[in-house]
C-alpha cells in the first residue's frame, strides 16, 4: 500500500478549532499547515456547502496525501506548496482576501513522524533531514556533522530549552560522523546518563535542530501579523502550538495586538487544551495548546 492511500493522521482539538473558528456555511478559511489534510475535512464540512479554504504546506508529500482525502470537496480547496510564513503572498495569490478564519496548527503529522523517512524520530534509524521541504537547504545532517560545538550547543540549549546542551554537543562532536536519527538519539542518551523521566531523553535536542533547519521560530514570527490582517472584521484566528517557545510568542502577540494595536479580541482567557478522552485515544495530542483571537 502506498504512502499516499494510507491514513496517519489524527486531527488535535478538532471541535474546539471548528467552534474557536466560527466556522459557518459559505465561510473563507485558510489552513496554514494542512498536514494530511484532518482539520481541513472539518472545516470544509462545516462550511458546506458552498465554503472554500486555502490548504497550504511546505511538505509535498503531506500535500498529496490531503490532496487525495479531500477529492469529495476538491472544487472548494486550492492546495498550496509553499511555506507559510510567505502567507500574504500565497492568499493574494490564490485571491484569498477577508477570510472568516485562519488556522496554524504548529505539530508534526503523523505521516512525517512514522513514514516519512527523514529522520523526524528519536525511534526509527532514518537519514537524518527533518526538512519539512525538499527546497530548504540546511538538512539536519549539516547541522549534526558540521556545526561547531558552541553552535550546537547553542541550539539544543535555545530551541530544546535544554540545561544539558552543552554535554549533549560535545558528546556529538566526539562521535562525528552520524548518519542516522537512531545513531544521534544513541549519542543523546550517552551524553545524558539518567535517569529519563517518562519524555525521552532525545526529545528536546531533536525538536531543537528542527526548529533550526525548518527556520520555524522565524516562519512563525511571520505570519502572525500576515493571519491578523487577512482576517475580515469578526474572523478568527486559531493556533495550536506544542511547547513553551511557540507558545510564548503567541501568546505575547496575542497581548500586544489586543491591548497596545487593539486589533483583536483574545476568545480564550486560558489555553485551550485536550481532554482526556482525547489524549487516551491520541497520545500525541497532550501537549498540544491552542489560543483563539478575533479580528475587530
């Protein structure tokens, strides 16, 4: 069976996005990771029958896939491979202007963890990239083979939030070459020693070089500003992030649009977060959180 007919993805706080968005009938609504395409079925079946919605993602593959789960609705989605920090850019584009809600969903799909072959997991032996797209230029590899010790060590400590890093890079640069993502979580755990709490002990050095090779702290720095002035006058905005560093920077945003510019309404006082009959049936989803703003 290929990649491409194969079903992955379990689409976080579905009910709470399609409420957090308002989603009505004949809305315009712009998925910004459409990953495999979950949150954007919902979506289109919630606007039905006549709402339209802009699916955008940097990788191909995802893109295909949503590609092929969304044919029932394929005269109201135009699909986008491109990155969305260029999100004004791709709206006009595709004449995508006032829409009544925008969606950014931050986590990696299912498809990209187990099947992709990129070395996004700490569990498979796979080539180490972590490139959402094959148009990036820095792979993981580079980052892992080439970088200095203090670079390194910088990374894991900024974007893993990782008091170890500085053992975890030197680790790294004594055991250079590494091929493989099995290979670099192998170094991880020697660097570490233990003990290991429930997370385990690679998580936050591959989420760090990911963040790194992807540009995502940048990307998402980008397309708040971009989301907010696309949204017509009562649209939502909806992002759901997975840990602090995103998180913060949305919610500081948030703050600063809605109380210095005032050209938003925060919906949620609190984050919104997944019960726990979710996070039973999707393991994945527990550290997902989500903040709702509405365009004045």
């Amino acid at each position: 069976m290929s990649l491409m007919t194969m079903s992955y993805h379990i689409p976080v706080l579905i009910d709470e996005v399609i409420d957090g968005l308002k989603v009505k009938a004949g809305g315009s609504y712009i998925d910004c990771t459409v990953g495999e395409g979950g949150h954007s079925k919902a979506i289109l079946e919630a606007s039905a029958p006549n709402g339209q919605l802009l699916g955008i993602d940097l990788d191909p593959q995802a893109l295909e896939t949503a590609g092929i789960g969304l044919q029932s609705s394929r005269d109201r989605v135009v699909l986008a491979n491109d990155n969305f920090g260029n999100l004004g850019k791709i709206a006009r584009n595709n004449e995508f202007y006032s829409v009544d809600g925008i969606l950014l969903d931050l986590g990696l799909s299912s498809l990209q963890l187990e099947a992709g072959s990129r070395g996004f997991s700490f569990r498979a032996d796979e080539p180490l990239d972590m490139r959402f797209g094959p148009s990036l230029e820095i792979s993981a590899w580079e980052v892992v083979n080439r970088y200095s010790q203090d670079d390194l060590a910088w990374i894991i400590k900024i974007y893993g939030e990782e008091y170890r890093a500085d053992r975890i890079a030197k680790e790294v640069i004594e055991n250079r070459p590494i091929d493989t993502s099995l290979q670099l979580a192998q170094v991880v755990m020697k660097a570490i020693r233990g003990p290991w709490g429930r997370t385990h002990p690679a998580t936050r050095t591959f989420q760090a070089i990911r963040i790194h090779v992807n540009g995502e702290m940048e990307n998402l720095e980008h397309v708040l500003s971009q989301a907010i002035s696309l949204l017509e006058s009562g649209g939502r905005f909806a992002v759901i992030s997975y840990h602090s560093l995103e998180d913060r920077l949305v919610k500081n945003f948030f703050r600063q649009e809605s109380k210095e510019v005032k050209s938003i309404l925060l919906i949620n006082k609190k984050i919104i977060v997944p019960s726990r009959t979710e996070v039973r049936s999707n393991h994945r989803s527990r550290s997902a959180r989500m903040r709702v703003a509405e365009r004045i």
